[in-house]
C-alpha cells in the first residue's frame, strides 16, 4: 500500500511540473491572438481581391474557434502574390529589350537553356519547334505551344533561374522574356517588352487549346456500377500493337510468322544474287567528275572544319534533308547571295546586303565567323565567333563540300 501511495504521488508531482513548464513557454513563445486584428479592404470590383477576403475571413472564424494563430498581414500576402494573367493582371511597371534580355539570358539561363534556347542536354528547349505539334515527337516551346505570355513572364519571375528563384529584377524579368520571343522570331531585335505592349505579342498557338469540359461530357460515362463478369459476349483482337511482343499471339501464329521470315530471306538472297550478277557484267563508269570534285577540296581541312562545325550545330544544318532551325541551312552557302534561303527570316542587315547583290565569298564567310555582330549589325545570330584562323579555314573548306 504505502509503495502504490509513493508511486502516485511521484506520477502527480511529474504531471504538474510538466503542465506548469508547457504553460510558461506557452505563454513566453505564443502570440496571443489581437482583439481586433487589420482586415485589409476588398475591392468589389476584383475578383483576386474578394476571395482573399473571404479566405481571411474563413481563417480568422477557424482561427477564433480554435484559439491559435493569427491573420495574415497585407504585406504577408503580397508577398505570395506574385502570379500573373493571361489578360496581364498583376504585371508589374518595368520593361526590357532584346538586347538586355541577350546578356542576362547568357549570364542566368544559358547554362540549361544554351545561348539561342535551344536547350543543353536534356534541358528544355525555349525555342523553335514551329509547326510540329502534329508530329509524332512534337517540340513544344515557348513559340511553338504555349498560348499565352503570360506563362512564360510568370513562370521565369517566380522560379527562375534555377537554384536562385526570385532573384530576377522586373525589368530582368521583361528583358529575358523578350529575347526569348526574339529567339522563336516573334519579335523583331528592337523590340522593347513592357506592361503596355504585352498583350500586343501574338502567341502562335494561342488557339490550340480547347476548355476541359470532360467534368460534363465525360466522367459520368464512367461513374455507373462496374460490370465485374460476362461483360460481353465475345472478344477479339481488332488491332495490334506496334510494339513487338505486346499482343497476345493466336495458336498457330507463330508458325506462320516463322515461315513467313524463312520466304522473306530467300527472296532477300536471291535479290542479293542478282545485284552481284548484275555487277559483274555492267561496264565500269568512269568517276572522273568525283574525284575531280575532291581534288579541288583540302579533304583533311574538310575534315578538321566537321569537328569545329559542332559549335553551329545548334543552329545550323548541312547535308542530305538539311533544313531551316534557329538558322538557316548551309547548303550551298558558298558562293550564295546573302539573305536568300528559301523560308528564313533574316534580319533587316542582312536581307539589304542581299538586296545590295553581296554574295557569300570566302572572304565575306572569314570576317562574318570571326566577328558575327561585328561585320553584320543587328544580326539574330548572337554566336560570339571563332577566335582562331584555322579554325575559320576549316569551316569555310567544310560548308565548300556541300556547296559544290
């Protein structure tokens, strides 16, 4: 008896010293909640506004039932406040042009992003893909699926750049989005963005997107009671999969598939017989004009030039089924006039060079690939250039091998 009494009255005295500690730092940590805590006022006439109110109003009714927390302040709020639009609603003033927006891409967004936005690795890409979404792999970018700008503002002010999120300036802000329209070839190189002119920017697809109404057309179709057994009377395969070894083969199948491969193979080595009969009795052609083309190349300089041409790959095509990306294809570079690739949109320096009747020399490609923004002004392509002779002999031999 006297060990249970000595028992409890030790458990009584813990519970009161612990009740008695929860209560002091309850009372030194928690604040206490106002008697008439600010309300910000609501503008009937918003639509943001008047649900904050309501949220506010909702937290403030929980807050008194359950007798902790406090309101939000309004400079609390304004802080989470940052989304914007499509109709440009919470754009803030400020604006920036292409050529801020070309530096302070470079400098925060280049390292994911590459130079033109063409994307590094498996970053995204931010330009091109115009005219693929039809596709089987679509590219889909700023220029080639996203319908609003909005989009795009909102996403680079609130989480860019990567690692340091909200660190960008509005005018920053302003200035990348620009170059990023420049880079899709939405906007000319002295296009100025801003809060005015922002729902000025046509977005290329920005009818490509329908209203989600499968709440309504849809989910009721599949809300009724689950048919579990004898769902239907029979069952066949109507279609088959494009992947190998997805559907379910019939007995019997394979069989015929195995004979079928057997008669391909001996049709395939029969063809292979008659090409070489057909090779042993045709006359041999003469390859002069080949080797005469090759003779007129520096194969080895043609060679080196492949390798430095990786640094325009980005942009540029050269070859079989080359055509036009960020740049224009190369094909036939060589001796071209300036500014006439068929489907390209050059700048206006180039397009009156070409107008002028200049021609794409040996001599007029050494200057352009050591200083593009030097020798043509307001040029789109913002490559820095290639800093070393040989370089530039390698490349200008190597775009001559598809020009002849």
């Amino acid at each position: 008896m006297l060990k249970s009494l000595k028992l409890y009255g030790l458990t009584g005295v813990s519970a009161a010293a612990l009740l008695t500690a929860g209560y002091n730092f309850a009372d030194r940590n928690i604040a206490p909640m106002p008697e008439a805590a600010p309300v910000m006022a609501a503008d009937s006439a918003s639509p943001d506004m008047m649900f904050i109110a309501a949220a506010r109003a909702e937290a403030a009714a929980d807050a008194k039932r359950i007798g902790v927390g406090r309101e939000a302040l309004p400079e609390e709020i304004a802080a989470w406040d940052v989304d914007v639009r499509p109709d440009g609603t919470g754009l803030p003033e400020g604006s920036g042009s292409v050529a801020e927006g070309e530096e302070a891409f470079i400098a925060y967004c280049a390292v994911c992003h590459g130079d033109f936005a063409e994307g590094v690795g498996n970053w995204p890409k931010l330009a091109g893909g115009d005219g693929t979404l039809a596709d089987k792999d679509p590219v889909k970018t700023v220029g080639s699926y996203w319908p609003y700008l909005s989009t795009a503002w909102d996403y680079v002010h609130r989480s860019m750049p990567f690692g340091a999120a909200q660190t960008l300036t509005d005018d920053e802000t302003y200035a990348i989005v620009a170059y990023i329209l420049y880079s899709n070839f939405l906007v000319d190189d002295d296009f100025v963005l801003s809060k005015d002119n922002f729902l000025e920017v046509e977005m290329p697809n920005a009818d490509g997107f329908i209203v989600d109404d499968r709440a309504e057309t849809e989910y009721p179709k599949f809300r009724k009671e689950p048919c579990m057994e004898n769902c239907k009377d029979e069952v066949e395969i109507t279609m088959r999969a494009a992947v190998l070894d997805v559907t379910p083969e019939e007995e019997g199948e394979s069989e015929a598939e195995a004979a079928m491969e057997e008669a391909n193979a001996d049709t395939a080595a029969d063809e292979e017989i008659e090409q070489m009969v057909a090779a042993e009795t045709a006359e041999p052609e003469t390859d002069e004009a080949p080797a005469a083309e090759e003779a007129s190349l520096d194969m080895a300089l043609v060679e080196q030039g492949e390798t430095v041409f990786r640094k325009c790959k980005a942009c540029h095509q050269v070859g079989e089924g080359a055509s036009n990306r960020v740049g224009p294809h190369l094909n036939g570079i060589v001796g071209q006039e300036m500014g006439s690739v068929d489907g390209f949109r050059y700048s206006k320096t180039l397009d009156s060079m070409g107008d002028d009747g200049m021609v794409w020399n040996e001599e007029n490609l050494a200057e352009f690939l050591a200083d593009p923004r030097g020798y043509v002004k307001g040029t789109k392509m913002s490559f820095n250039g290639l800093r070393k002779d040989e370089d530039i002999d390698a490349v200008i031999e190597y775009l001559k091998s598809y020009s002849q």
